[in-house]
C-alpha cells in the first residue's frame, strides 16, 4: 500500500479543522452566553436554608449562613417584606430570589448572588449545533468544489481530445495547487501530445506509402500502355516484372514494421546466439561487398546467448550491415565489432563503415519510416533502419548513429541477455 499523498493530507486537515471550529465554537457560545453550570454546593445551601426557615425560623436560617464559608462571588440573603436584611450577607443583583414563609408564618425572601443548578438561566440549547452544522456545511461545499472543479476541465479535455483536438492543455488551468489532480493533468496532457505525435506519423506513414506505392503502379502502368500500342516490346515485360518484385519487398517491409510497431508481445521468441546470427550475416554480406571491392569483417567475443526474437533481429543486423556496404567507401572495410559490457552484461555492437557519413541534424531522424537523404532518392524505400531501430527497443535495447572523426558512420547497438522466465 502507498504512502497517503498531499490530497489525502488536504482533505485530513480540512475535515479535521472543521470537527475542531465546530467544538471550539460550541464551547465558546457556551462559555460566553452568561451560562455557567449550577454549584451543587450552593445547591445544598439554599435547599437547607429553605428547610431551616420553614421548620425552624429566621434563627436556624441565620446560623447556617453564619458557618456558611461562601466565596467572594457567592452571597446568600433573607430579607423581610420591607426589603430589610434579617439573615446573611447582603445580594444587590440576585440571580435567584425566591418567597418562604417561615414557621412563625411569616413571609421571607431568600435571595443569591447565584442562580441552584436546576433553576439557572437556560442554555443556549441547539445553537452550538446549529452553528456546527452551518460550518460543516460550508466546508464540504469549498471541499466539494475543491475537488469537482479540477475534474470538469480534466473531463472537457479528454472530450476535446476525443474530438481530435490534441492541442488541449489542462495544466495550466490549475493554477497554483499541488496534488494528485495536477499529477493527473500532466499525464492527460502527456497523453494527448503522444497521441498527436501518433497520429501525425500515421498520416505521414500513410503519405509516405501511397508515395512509394504510386511510382512503381505509374511506371507498371507506362509499361503496359507501351506493351498494347507494341505487343513486340519485351523490354517491357521485364520491367514490369522489376516493379512488381520492388512492390512486394515494399509491402514485406511495411508488413514486418506493422508487425514490430503494433503487438511486439505476440512475436515469438527462441534462445539464440547473437554472435552466430551475425556471422551469418557477415558471410553473406561478403558476397555484395565483394562486388563493390571492399570487405565486411567481423571482431566478435564469446557467445551470447539470449531468448530474442532470431528473424527480426536477423532483419535489423542484415539491415544495419548492408546499409553499410552500401555507402561505404570502394576498396573500404566495414567493421562489425561485438563485445559484451563487463558492468552491465548487454551485448555491444558496433557497425562500422567509410562512407560520406549522415548529416548531424539526420542522425535521429534515419531511424524514421520512409527516411531519406536528399542525394539518394533511389536508394531502397527507407525502411530497414526504422525496422532496426524498433526490433532493437521491442527486444528493451538502444540503437544509436554518429559521424566518425575520421569519416564515415557508426550505428551502435546495445541488447540486454533476456532469459527465459
């Protein structure tokens, strides 16, 4: 269980300080209305004294009040119907009076300074209550709005980006406060960015194959035209033989990348030696340097063993390398050098080659679909590096480029020893 976050501090202290106002008030308007609880001494006096005064006399009564040890703000009196003081000390402002007569049957008024328990001044009765009852309230109004207003722009947002519109922000729309919510905002903007940039590749993606796939149709196309205005063209034929194989590499390409970017978790996957995979791939990349006059050499390390998927990363080695061959330089060699980090355990790879290299501001971008230089419109359809670079993170690896010093490019890889769980 995670520890409790700000928001659950916030609503703590708020619940707490309202509990807290509405005791305090309540003791306050208690203590401040003039209402004190009853003296169960005083009680007993006055009880006694009425007695004593309606059995015995004024003179029983007037002993009692002479023993009596009264505090300086309590003072009992017996007064006669003239208002003269026959017993006890002398009341000014009685808070309790009340009428005796006592056995000689005459009529006394025993008066006190303070008022018996059960004859006090009343209460203030339901208004602590009330008044607690008023600043709960309040609180859970601010507390309720608290909380709500932040979710009503969380909820216009994720209808603003239902719509389409991605450009929604909802951040900036919580002004100061630091909690959870605004955690919560800042991944719903996150997600409405990622999503803008999945859809702005889709619609590149798709711009980029109907491109790809409309010159080779045009071209098939001009072909067959030529072929029914001169059935004896046979040039023809062969040309059209050539765009219809350049199609489905194309569509074999963008099959493998759908494959590597839509469910990577379905592909299956085999215990296999990274370093025997790569010998292969080196051998039959001799054949294709070897008619350009340079050679692919590799510098390998002990076998690496890990459970990845063989033919997509067959796919991203043989990639990298023939891409290399490609540019590199005539009477050059492309170097692949293998070595397993001793701190980390992930098998390094590194290919190497002596061509013009790649523009500094390209060397993330080569890793995106249908990525091409400008003096190389004709070179392949710019797929094998994007498939390369997501094999290599569907298998949590990196793949990098960078220009040589000495010229050339070197693209990186890095592939962690996966076993079987």
């Amino acid at each position: 269980m995670s520890k409790p976050g700000r928001l659950f501090w916030k609503l703590f202290l708020a619940f707490w300080l309202a509990t807290s106002l509405t005791f305090f008030v309540g003791i306050c308007i208690v203590t401040f209305s003039g209402s004190r609880p009853g003296d169960p001494h005083l009680d007993t006096i006055l009880t006694s004294e009425v007695h004593l005064l309606q059995e015995f006399g004024v003179e029983a009564g007037k002993q009692l009040l002479s023993v009596w040890k009264h505090p300086d703000d309590q003072a009992i009196g017996v007064y006669d119907r003239s208002g003269q003081l026959l017993a006890g000390s002398q009341v000014l402002q009685p808070a309790f009076q009340r009428t005796v007569t006592s056995k000689d049957g005459v009529e006394l008024t025993l008066r006190s300074t303070r008022a018996p328990g059960n004859e006090g001044e009343r209460g203030p009765g339901a208004m602590p209550l009330v008044i607690g009852t008023v600043m709960s309230a309040l609180f859970s109004g601010y507390m309720a709005f608290y909380l709500t207003w932040p979710l009503a722009f969380l909820r216009r947002a994720m209808s603003d980006v239902a719509q389409g519109r991605f450009g929604t922000r909802v951040k900036p729309m919580m002004g100061g406060r630091r909690d959870e919510i605004v955690d919560l905002a800042e991944d719903c903007d996150r997600m409405a960015n990622q999503l803008r940039l999945l859809v702005d590749a889709q619609q590149n993606l798709l711009h980029d194959i109907s491109h790809e796939l409309r010159s080779p149709l045009t071209r098939m196309q001009a072909a067959i035209g030529l072929l029914h205005q001169d059935p004896g063209r046979q040039e023809m034929v062969g040309r059209i033989e050539r765009e219809s194989v350049r199609m489905d590499t194309l569509i074999e390409a963008l099959l493998t990348l759908a494959r590597v970017q839509g469910r990577p978790e379905s592909i299956e996957r085999e215990t296999v030696d990274i370093l025997e995979l790569l010998a292969l791939i080196v051998e039959d990349a001799q054949f294709e340097a070897g008619i350009k006059q340079c050679r692919v050499t590799l510098q390998g390390c002990p076998p690496f063993l890990t459970r990845v998927s063989g033919e997509l990363l067959y796919r991203c080695f043989e990639n990298v390398i023939r891409n290399a061959v490609r540019y590199t330089a005539t009477q050059t060699e492309v170097r692949v050098q293998a070595r397993i980090d001793p701190d980390t355990g992930c098998l390094n790879v590194r290919i190497s080659d002596r061509g013009p290299g790649v523009e500094q501001h390209r060397l993330k971008s080569i890793f995106q679909p249908f990525e091409r230089g400008v003096s190389e419109p004709g070179a392949g359809f710019g797929l094998g590096l994007a498939i390369a670079s997501r094999a290599v993170e569907m298998h949590g690896g990196t793949i990098v480029a960078r220009n040589q010093p000495s010229g050339g490019l070197t693209v990186e890889i890095n592939l962690p020893r996966n076993r079987a769980s």
